[in-house]
C-alpha cells in the first residue's frame, strides 16, 4: 500500500478500531459493576417489584390513574 491516500486510509481503520475497542471495553466494564450491584441488591434481600408484589392487576391499573 503506498498510494497517495495510504495515510489517510490507516489512520481512519486505526481510529475506527480504537472506537470499536473502547466501546467494547466500556460495555465489559459496565456490565462488571452492573453484576456487582445486582449481586450487592440481592445480598442485601432486595428483590424487584415484580416478582412477589402483593397487589392485583386491578389495583395496579387503579393507582395508575
């Protein structure tokens, strides 16, 4: 590769691969300490709404209004 647009042409996959690698690393890393806040709320006996709420379904659309 040695055309007039070589440098150009490396330095655009270079940038691109650096974005693509940072995004990556970043998603790996949140997902690490979202893992470890779950793992934190669950040791802690906090359990999502959801799974054992004791109101209805009419009662839910009740309050909603």
């Amino acid at each position: 590769m040695s055309g007039a647009y070589t440098g150009f042409i490396l330095a655009a996959y270079g940038f691109s691969a650096l974005a693509i690698g940072g995004l990556g690393l970043w998603t790996y890393l949140d997902a690490r300490a979202q893992r470890r806040a779950l793992a934190d709320l669950d040791a802690r006996g906090i359990r999502r709404r959801s799974d054992g709420s004791a109101r209805s379904d009419t009662q839910k659309g009740a309050a909603s209004r």
